[in-house]
C-alpha cells in the first residue's frame, strides 16, 4: 500500500480541515499507559472514550468518491458523499489479505501513522470459515489451521499499537445454518482468535453479537461466554443490520446483563431509518424483511465514543456508536427482491457502490 502524505494530493476543503483538526486533536492525545485490552471489569470506564478516531479522507472509497466529484463539479454528489467522508470507518481486513500481518502494519504505519499520528483506527475482523449454509466434510480441520495461522499473523502485525477491533461479524448469526461439525469448529476457532487478541496490549475488542431483529439474546449470551467474551472488552451489535440503534441499546443492555456486565458498541452505518418490512398475503408469511440494499436505508448516527448528537451521554454499557461496516458497500445484486424495495443491480457484497452511498446520505439527517 502506497504511503500518502497530506500534501501529496488535492483535497476538498471540507475533507482537509476535518483531516487537519483529528490529526491536531491526535497529536494532543498520548496512547495510554494502561492496558487497553482486556478491561475486564464490568465497572472500567471506557478505553475508547474520547478516542481522537482515524478518519481515512484519502483512500477508502467514500473519500475517493468524494474527491472526484469535486474534480468534476457535481456539488450535489459532493455535498452528499461528504457526509460521510469526514467520519472514522472501519477497515477491514479478512479473507482477501493473504498476508494479514502486512496488511494490518501498512495500515497502521502508513495510513494512520502517515496521516494522523496519535489518532485510534477501527479494524474489522471478517475471516470465520464457512460463506455459506452447511459445512466442511471434515470438520474444517484444514480450514482450522489456516484460520489460526491467519489469526497469529493478524496478531502479529497489530502489535502494541492502539486500535479498536471488531470481531468477526456475522460469525454467530449464523451458526445455526451450519452442520453441527463446522458450527463448533467456528466457535472454537473464534475462542482462539479472542485468546490471541486479548493479549494485545493496546487493542479494544468487541465480539459479534448479532442484532437486535436477529438472534434470542440468551443464545447469542451463551455463544459469547464459550468464545471468551470476559477476556475482552465486551461485543458489537447490527453490524450488518439496519434495525434502529435505541432497539440495540435495549437488546444489548438485556444481553450484558447475563454476562457480567460487558459493555458494547453499536454499527449505525445504514440504520438512520431502521428496517425495511413488507407486508405480503403469498405465501402465508405475512411479512418478509428486505435486508439486500433495501431502498429505505439512510445513514445512521456519525461515530461518537463520549455523546450522542444531541449532547446527552451514551446509554448505560454503551461505549460507542461506531461505523464498523462501510457506508455505500452493496449487499450484491439483490436478485431476491423486487425492484421496488431493493436497490437492484448493484456489484457483488462489500464492495463500494457509488449509487448506493448517493442514497444513504442523501436520505439522512445528518
């Protein structure tokens, strides 16, 4: 990854002096001295309040989108796509970095540490096996040992540096749709995952947890308490999901409670206008959830770890309401759903989708 200085590239004025302020703010702001993770004490304050959070205003594909609408003014993108080019988002690493050490030490070193020296990035953990439905005919032995040389490496290129982590999203959702075999070695290969990070001395972890529309909170609970949740700061919750963020404050306070009063976070990315369901007489299901880039998404409240946008302090055992997943990233073709409650046509999951991101913001209040 090419290393970028702030003077190596024309910038929007919107987008130079937010990068400006964070990378100020960043530098007034010393790692701390304490171990970050795990805070295993249900009564720790947070290890991320008031975090100065990276903001990528260069390369994540917001930003780029952003600055070439600039180029080639068309203010009206640009305004929208500015909504959220000026906010910390996630990182992911997964699957695709065959060398996930490297890919985890060139974004710290020369993205955050280029850029913004003292600001805390958010990575995203996504490489549990098993894409979809079933399993592995032997019980993922081989996919066993590559995830956990995956996880060593990771591990490894992370360091002593200062990060949030969010945890393997979707790992647990959906367990239930594997065979028995691949469901537990998911759960053990996470609780390996956990182990190694947990020995990360400035990493705040947080483990998925589903969603407040998806999973029995007792289940996800004691999902969560074999892949080793105390060792860690607590979970994250609707990181793929839309559902409202006060829905998931509630699920997630009912949640922590049966595990010793973990603390959580919160993915607000595309859930400004919560859920989209439709009322159907065929067949007899009388309503159906469109989760595939359904049309009524906005985007949800910007990242905070200390207030909400109105000033009030974050719910009790909330830590933040963070953009774990990436606005604009589709949900695939979306083939599945008609046209008029679905964004069709849109590339393949995860990837950058302009039309989309064009939606989001537009749509929201921010």
């Amino acid at each position: 990854m090419p290393c970028y200085s702030l003077a190596s590239r024309t910038l929007d004025p919107g987008v130079r002096f937010v990068l400006l302020a964070v990378a100020l703010l960043g530098a007034a702001i010393a790692a701390p001295a304490a171990t970050a993770n795990p805070s295993i004490s249900k009564d720790d304050p947070s290890p991320i309040f008031g975090a100065p959070l990276y903001v990528d205003a260069l390369e994540q594909p917001s930003a780029r989108a952003l600055h070439a609408a600039v180029r080639e003014g068309r203010t009206s993108d640009a305004a929208k796509l500015r909504k959220i080019a000026r906010y910390n988002i996630f990182r992911w690493v997964g699957k695709n970095d065959e060398n996930p050490e490297r890919a985890a030490r060139n974004f710290l070193t020369k993205k955050v540490d280029a850029e913004q020296p003292g600001s805390v990035p958010g990575i995203t953990v996504l490489n549990h096996q098993g894409d979809s439905c079933g399993g592995y005919d032997d019980g993922g032995s081989r996919e066993n040992g590559r995830y956990r040389r995956w996880i060593d490496k990771f591990v490894k290129g992370v360091g002593a540096r200062r990060v949030i982590i969010a945890f393997e999203p979707d790992s647990l959702g959906t367990l239930e749709c594997l065979v028995p075999r691949a469901r537990g070695a998911r759960l053990r290969n996470m609780r390996y995952g956990i182990e190694k990070l947990s020995q990360l001395p400035n990493a705040t972890v947080y483990i998925e947890a589903t969603a407040s529309d998806w999973r029995p909170a007792r289940e996800v609970a004691r999902y969560l308490r074999f892949v080793g949740v105390r060792k860690v700061r607590g979970f994250m919750l609707n990181a793929t999901h839309q559902d409202y963020t006060r829905n998931n404050v509630r699920y997630g306070q009912r949640l922590s409670r049966m595990i010793g009063g973990k603390h959580f976070v919160i993915n607000t990315v595309e859930n400004g206008t919560g859920r989209l369901f439709v009322r159907q007489r065929r067949p007899r299901k009388r309503h159906f959830l469109v989760h595939c880039n359904p049309k009524n998404s906005s985007v949800g409240h910007p990242p905070t770890t200390t207030v909400d946008y109105r000033g009030r302090p974050l719910p009790n055992k909330v830590d933040g309401y963070l953009w774990i997943n990436r606005p604009g990233a589709s949900g695939g073709p979306c083939r599945q759903f008609s046209s008029r409650y679905s964004m069709k046509g849109g590339p393949k999951a995860g990837k950058f989708w302009l039309k989309r991101a064009l939606l989001l913001a537009g749509r929201s209040k921010f």
